[in-house]
C-alpha cells in the first residue's frame, strides 16, 4: 500500500519474450470448464452450426449472441489467465535452472 499524497511505484512490465517458447498446458478443475464453455460459446456462435431456423430467425441469432458473447469472453480470459500463470511458472522455473 503506498503512503497517502505518495504515487505508487508501477511494476515494471515483464521482459519481452526473444525466443519461441513451448507451453505444456493442463488443464484440470476450473480451467477445465473455463475451456468446455469456451468450445460451447465459440460452436453456438458460428453460423454454420445454427438450424435452418435460428438463421431465419434474426431475433433467436440476436438472442444467442446476446447469451453466447460474454460467455465466451468470460471464458477467453480465464483461459488467457491460466496460460498466463503456466507460462510465468515454466519462465521462473527456466530461471532458476
């Protein structure tokens, strides 16, 4: 916590990555249904998926991207967070090495 009339110090930015760097990801528990509503947002959101009738239907496409869009961006940033910590442990880990 930083002193009152007192700006806070800013973490530095992590240092850009300079070579390609392979992630074994696992996904278990939470993640994992992080990533199956991402599947199910992302296969109700594409057309080629839809009935005959939902494409007819504008209010019932209106309607699933309404439903669907922040499910999957919900989704996009819990996995985004979980490659994220991954990522920086597998960093730390080649660092310590």
């Amino acid at each position: 916590m930083h002193r009152p009339g007192k700006e806070p110090i800013p973490t530095p930015a992590p240092t850009p990555l300079t070579e390609s760097l392979t992630i074994q990801l696992t996904l278990s528990g939470r993640d994992l249904e992080h990533f199956n509503a991402y599947r199910k947002a992302v296969h109700a959101l594409n057309p080629d998926n839809w009935s005959v009738e939902l494409k007819q239907a504008f209010t019932g496409v209106s309607d699933l991207r309404t439903h669907c869009t922040p499910l999957k961006a919900e989704a996009e940033e819990a996995l985004t967070e979980a490659l994220y910590e991954q990522a920086e442990a597998q960093l730390r880990t080649r660092a310590a090495e």
